[in-house]
C-alpha cells in the first residue's frame, strides 16, 4: 500500500471501524446514548444544556477527556447547527433533515486518537438504506487500499465494515442498519482501536479485524498525486 495514499485516508477520509464481537446488537439511539452515558461520556439531551455547554470552560475540559454524547430531536439539532455553524462541523457531516432523532458521541482525547460514533432513526426505512449506502459504499475504498473487509448480516443488523493498520496509524469503517435505524461508528488512532472494540462489545455487533498492511502492499496500490 502507498504511503502517499494512507496518508490521504488518514488526513482526509471518514476514518471508521468496529469491533470484533457477535451476538444480538442493537443499533438505535436509545442504544448508544445508553453506551455512552456508561464509557463515562458528558450527556447532554436538550438544547440549553449543550448551548450552556459552549460557554462553560469546566465543561469543555471534562469532554475532552470522557467525550460527550447528544440526544435530540433532528429539527433540534439542525437548528443548533445553524446557530453555532463551524463550532457544530463535527455534526454537520452526518446531519440529515430525513431523521428523526439522532445520538452522537464524540469522544476526543488526542489530535491523534478521534472517535465518532452516529445513531439515528428514520421514519421512512427508504431514507435509512439511502444513508446506509452512502456510507457502505466508501468500504470498497478501503477494500482497494487492502483492509480487511466484513460484510453481511447477523440478528437481523445488515453491516459493512473495514479495518487497517500501517505504520503505527490505525483506521477504519463500519455501518449497519436494521431498516429504520443506521449507525455509523469511526476511529482513526495512533494507539489502537481497543476504544471501538470496546464500543463492540457493548453494543453485540460484528466487526472486521483490523490487518496489518507493510511496505509489500506498495506496488499494488501505489497513486502518483503529483498528476
């Protein structure tokens, strides 16, 4: 694999990965709020509590070292990314006015080791495959950088999930849906992805293992950017 093109997906990319575990998971907001609240995230379910949130330095350091998690209502949501505009851009990727309700964890301890994860519900499961496949479909991406790639179905949860290391960075990609529900869950690291197996087993999902890419990965996928 190119050093050049890891770089790009480690700089650039929605870095995703899950854990590596089975059995009966559950994917809705409800579900991973819970998870959160219990890895010792800063909850937050209404709207004056996160916008108080933004002015209160003690509060901010004490995200930074558990992360936080937002429930809300879409429209709720929208609204407070309008307010707050580039203060909110972390949420803006994954926002959707097709949603219904939505929970996000964001938990940040380094530059260097980021992970978000995304849950939400859809009254028109039509609008949930649609923001499935928009997701899945960045697998084959690292299909062709040489991840791992898991894919299919356990307990009723369609998933699609891809994991790498290379050279001491850590990355990844996993979605899911039931139909009307979508979660996303991503990590780029330079410490492992312990966090997100973690988050697995918690949430009884599957996983693909993370492989170990090397320098013999060069010559098949090597990208010239200078062109």
């Amino acid at each position: 694999m190119s050093k050049k093109v890891l770089s790009a997906v480690l700089c650039g990319a929605l870095m995703l990965s899950i854990a590596g575990c089975s059995g009966k998971g559950s994917i809705t907001p409800d579900a991973l709020y819970s998870y959160a609240k219990s890895d010792g995230a800063v909850a937050f379910d209404s709207i004056d509590d996160i916008e108080d949130a933004f002015e209160d330095d003690d509060i901010e350091e004490e995200t930074e070292d558990n992360g936080l998690v937002m429930k809300l209502n879409v429209d709720d949501l929208m609204d407070l990314i309008d307010e707050k505009g580039g203060d909110m851009s972390a949420f803006n990727e994954f926002a959707n006015d097709d949603m219904d309700e939505i929970t996000l964890y964001l938990k940040r301890p380094s530059s260097n080791n980021q992970i978000t994860a995304v849950a939400a519900s859809f009254e028109n499961e039509d609008d949930a495959e649609d923001y499935y496949d928009k997701y899945a479909s960045q697998i084959s991406m690292y299909s062709s950088f040489g991840a791992e790639i898991d894919e299919g179905e356990d307990g009723g949860i369609e998933y699609s999930t891809a994991a790498a290391s290379y050279n001491g960075e850590h990355i990844g990609m996993a979605v899911y849906t039931d139909g009307s529900n979508v979660l996303i869950i991503a990590q780029m690291s330079n410490k492992g992805l312990d966090e997100i197996y973690d988050m697995c087993d918690g949430l009884g999902l599957p996983m693909a293992e993370s492989r170990e890419l090397n320098d013999d990965d060069d010559d098949d996928y090597d990208i010239d950017f200078d062109d």
